[in-house]
C-alpha cells in the first residue's frame, strides 16, 4: 500500500496518476497523516538495520562467499514485522544468514523468540519460553503469511518487564 | 591428504552426502563474524552469544574441515582468520552427526566465478532444533574466540 | 470462465483494469537484458517509457495494523520498470525483475468499451508463459509468483452528465454527513480466506472525492485484491486472479445502489 500517494490503493494503477490524460486531483491525499511511524520504537533501529543488510554488507561477509541479504527477504521481514510488533516491541536484533535470507529475534530473560524468513511466503518460527518450574517449552512452526500466531508471542514479550534487546550489530 | 571428490549434479553443486573421509574423531571449523553472527541476549554468560541462524541454511553451512588443512602442514588459525573473520568455532565431528548432521566435503577452485578459494571447505546439511543448537555449542570450543562473546547457550 | 452466478454490468464506471504478478527475479537477470523481455510484447506494445522501480509488496495477516509508508532498501543500482504501451495508449505492461502487470485504461474519446477480464487474463497469462520462458536463459526454469494483485479503478461522476447524483446515490455510504462534505476519503480492507479457513489475501476499497481532466467531480472507487496464490506457479496466480475478480465484482454491486445499477446498465437474468 502506498499511503503517501494519498489516492491509489494500487501500485499497479499507473496513469490515474502519471499520465496527463486522466489527470485527476485527490483533495483528501493532502490530508492523509501517517502516524505509525512515529512512535513505534522497533521501525527506525529496524529500517536501518535492514537497509545495512540489504546494501552495505559485502559479499564473502562470513568468509564463505555469503551474499547480502535479498531485498525481496528483506521487505517481506518488514511486512512481518508491521503484522506482529506493538508500539512496545522491543527492536529485535536482525542476523544475516549466507544465502540471502535473515532471522529476527528477540531475547529476554524468559523467552527467545526467533523467525528464520528463507524467503517470501516461507519462515520458521520457534519461540523458546521459560516456564515456572524452570523447565523450556519449545514451540516450532513453518509459516506462509499468517503471522497471527506470532502476535501472541511478541504481545508476551512486550508485557514482559525485562530490558529490551537491541540489536547487537 | 583431501577427502575424494565429491559427486555434483548438473549445475555443478555438490550433492549433499556425509562423507567418509571425515572420520569422527576430525574437528570442523565454523568462522564467526562478530559484527553480524552476534545477538544480545540477557541469559548469556557475558549477555552476548551467536545467533542459531549462524549454523542453519537450506542450502548447506559451509565449514573448513581442520585436518586436511593440518595436513598440507596449513596454519589453520591464520587460515580461517585470513583475511577478516576475527572468530572460529570448533566442532567434532562426531558430535555434529550426533545433532543430525551430514558433513560433507565442498572444495571451491580458484577460478570459482563467486565463492573465494577454499580447498578445505565443507558444508553441513541438516537442521536443528534450539535445544540441539545448544548442546551443540555445549559441546563445541572456541578455535579462535572473541572476547565478551559467550560460546556456550543459556 | 466467468461464473454464472457473478453480477454483470453492461456499462461499467471502469477508468482502469490491472492485473499484475510479483516473482522472485531470475538470478542471472540483469537490466541490460531489458531489450530481450520488450522483445516479446514489442509487436502490440511498441512504445517503450522507463519509471521508478516499484518496491515488493506483501500482504501478511496478524495485529489489524494499517500498513505504513513504504521504506527504500539501499543506494545500489536498481532496475528500472518498463512501461510497454500499446499504439492506441489503451493498454500498457509493467516489467520490472520482479513483476509483470497489465493494464487496460479508458481513453476519453475513442469509445472504446472495457474489454473485459475474461479477454484480459487470457493475454495475462500468455504474457507470463513467453516471460517464464525467456527468464530460464537467466537461471530461473519458472517463474515462482509470491503476490498476486488485481485492481479496478471507477470513475462515478457525480456531477454534470450524470444529472447532480450526491454520492449516497451511487453507493451504499450510510453516513448522512456525506453528500454534504466538501471531500472524503473512505478506505477499509477485509482479509480473504481459502477453503480451510487460512488467509489467502485482502480486499482493499477506497472511495475518494476527486476532479478529473475536465475539472468534473467524481467519486475515484479503488477496488483491489491482492494476496499470496495457492500454488506459487502461473496457474496458480492466474487462479488466484480469477478469484480475484469475483470479489471485486461482487463487492462492486453489494456496496453500489440500485440507482446506479439501473445507470450502469446491470444485466438481470
């Protein structure tokens, strides 16, 4: 979606906007605020820390030829992350792996929270959770794009009053 | 000596296999880069360790098999430190098949079109669970360690 | 095929029809091979213009979040999109690394009627085969669809050759405040499930007060689906848009009057 376009709600329609023919003015895409931005914590430290993935790593970062992180993974981890995160989420840490891919994980004294985005449409999903006897629960789970489950996890972490985990890179 | 060559298919990728000339007995070095492979993490020794995706691809991980290396008479620190992966970690190899691993042997030429020269270089085929991530690790060593960096898993 | 059950309108308010497939790029695919992909449509599309590349789209399902702007990834060399435009400037394709679209539009004053989605998708479909095709000479043997995404774009004038319609008249808008505002912008999206009750997609409607060329007020009614195929192949995104249409069509005339089915000619059975 492109919010700032104001008008369009698809990427894909092209002369409404463009093109001299159909030159229509939309008085409400003046209005329009996007408030979202600016007080979820987790999306500057996460932008930039995607943007540094995607173009300044170098190739051979891992000594083994890895390549960048794919834009396409990159995008999709966002997108996840809009569906999944709360004004409160911590910023999760954002590894690289060396085939393009990437996790986003988020560490407490209680939980671990990691999800390995293998491409658009495929993540593995595993939360680790402490329990009251001391003892791990360990949940697994290969997603497309239903990330609800997920938002129970990240809801826990943020009502955990542990220290936020930044990332460490 | 090398371990013999391995079978590739028609793009010329190495087939996953576990290869015998990988005795049980022999050390697998896996390098860490310490501004990418390393997380915060608060139940960690010193409050940072290496992040689990740091031994999980789907198309293999690449490792350097250690005794080859020793072998041709190699300083395999330097050699796994050359020129900038400040960290190594070193496995058994008996431990990684433990965890479910197939180890394999991956040389790559000098004239390979993308990945840098390594006559040593292996992959790992196989996927892990958190729990059987950290008691890998438990098992592991440092081969080159990084300071405040905690190796064993909370 | 279009289902027999889904309404139809003779003169539809359509300005615009897009139907467009995000894939994952070739990996030996680089702009310099543009020339070869024009190659395949240069015949009906003989005009070529290049645009900004348009960033990956997802639609992913957890908090009912709005999605937010959209961010850019990096200052690395980026491929341009295409625009492959017909002689008549009716009908255009995108092509970027990542995407293929086709858009049918309305010129004011060729009398040119809506060819229809049936007509459409079946060229869509061609044009994604001859792409497949060509994208294996860069080391993807087929093309793996990850979005699927289908617009369609009114024009209700609600003024002037219309004869002073209020936008109630046209369309299901219950607040009484409405023909009253200078402008508006309404916009609401419903998620879309499979068989097993997964979801698959989202509708998005947005309804805006707007001017066209002619300064001719009109209500500009976006109705898109877009979402994730069943099967990341050609058939399944073509499948994908084929359900696609049957929610935008059915959305149309459940939100719309009877006044404006009777001016936008709905055939009854």
């Amino acid at each position: 979606m492109n919010a700032i376009s104001g008008f369009r709600n698809s990427d894909s329609s092209v002369w409404n906007s463009r093109e001299p023919v159909n030159n229509i003015v939309a008085f409400g895409a003046m209005h329009r605020i996007v408030v979202f931005d600016a007080n979820y914590k987790w999306i500057k430290p996460t932008k930039d820390r995607l943007d540094e993935l995607v173009s300044k790593l170098v190739p051979n970062w891992d000594g083994y030829g890895a390549k960048p992180v794919n834009f396409l993974n990159a995008h999709f981890a966002y997108q996840i992350l809009e569906k999944v995160c709360l004004e409160t989420t911590p910023p999760p840490s954002i590894v690289p792996g060396s085939a393009g891919d990437l996790q986003i994980e988020w560490h407490t004294n209680r939980m671990d929270i990691e999800l390995h985005v293998l491409a658009p449409n495929k993540v593995h999903a595993t939360l680790n959770l402490m329990m009251a006897d001391g003892l791990i629960r360990e949940e697994f789970i290969e997603l497309e794009n239903d990330f609800t489950k997920v938002t129970s996890w990240v809801k826990s972490l943020a009502e955990d009053d542990l220290a936020p985990i930044a990332s460490a890179a | 000596m090398l371990p013999s060559p391995p079978q590739r298919d028609e793009h010329g990728r190495v087939i996953p296999h576990d290869h015998i000339d990988v005795l049980s007995s022999d050390g697998v070095i896996r390098r860490v880069n310490p501004q990418q492979h390393v997380v915060l993490d608060p139940k960690s020794e010193t409050g940072k360790r290496i992040s689990s995706i740091w031994l999980s691809s789907s198309t293999g991980v690449s490792v350097d098999l250690l005794r080859p290396i020793e072998e041709d008479g190699v300083d395999a620190r330097k050699f796994v430190t050359t020129p900038v992966y400040v960290g190594s970690v070193k496995f058994i190899a008996s431990d990684l098949r433990t965890a479910g691993f197939k180890i394999g042997f991956d040389p790559i030429a000098k004239d390979d079109p993308i990945d840098p020269e390594n006559p040593y270089h292996g992959l790992l085929w196989g996927r892990l669970s958190s729990t059987r991530f950290k008691n890998l690790l438990a098992k592991a060593e440092w081969f080159v360690p990084i300071e405040g960096v905690a190796l064993k898993q909370p | 095929m279009r289902p027999e059950n889904l309404p139809e309108f003779r003169q539809p308010p359509l300005n615009e029809v897009a139907l467009g497939v995000q894939f994952t790029p070739a990996p030996k695919y680089t702009q310099i091979y543009s020339r070869d992909v024009w190659r395949l449509f240069e015949g009906g599309y003989p005009i070529v213009q290049e645009q900004g590349a348009l960033p990956p789209m997802f639609e992913t399902f957890g908090f009912p979040t709005q999605p937010s702007i959209q961010f850019g990834l990096g200052n690395n060399a980026q491929h341009d999109r295409f625009w492959f435009i017909a002689p008549e400037n009716n009908k255009l394709i995108q092509f970027q690394p990542d995407r293929l679209h086709l858009n049918w539009r309305k010129v004011p004053g060729n009398g040119e009627a809506y060819p229809r989605f049936d007509n459409m998708i079946v060229e869509f479909a061609s044009n994604l085969l001859s792409l497949q095709k060509l994208m294996v000479d860069f080391g993807s043997p087929s093309l793996t669809c990850n979005q699927v995404e289908l617009a369609y774009i009114n024009h209700i004038p609600i003024e002037g050759e219309s004869g002073a319609l209020k936008p109630t008249d046209v369309l299901k808008l219950k607040s009484a405040q409405i023909d009253n505002a200078d402008d508006f912008n309404i916009v609401y999206r419903r998620v879309l499930h499979d068989n097993d009750r997964k979801p698959k997609g989202r509708l998005t409607v947005e309804c805006i007060t707007a001017l066209d060329s002619k300064a001719t007020s009109i209500l500009l009614l976006n109705l898109t689906v877009r979402g994730q195929p069943k099967q990341p192949t050609i058939d399944g995104a073509i499948e994908f848009l084929s359900d696609a249409r049957n929610v935008i069509v059915n959305e149309f005339d459940s939100i719309s009057t009877s006044t404006a089915h009777t001016l936008w000619n709905k055939v009854t059975s």
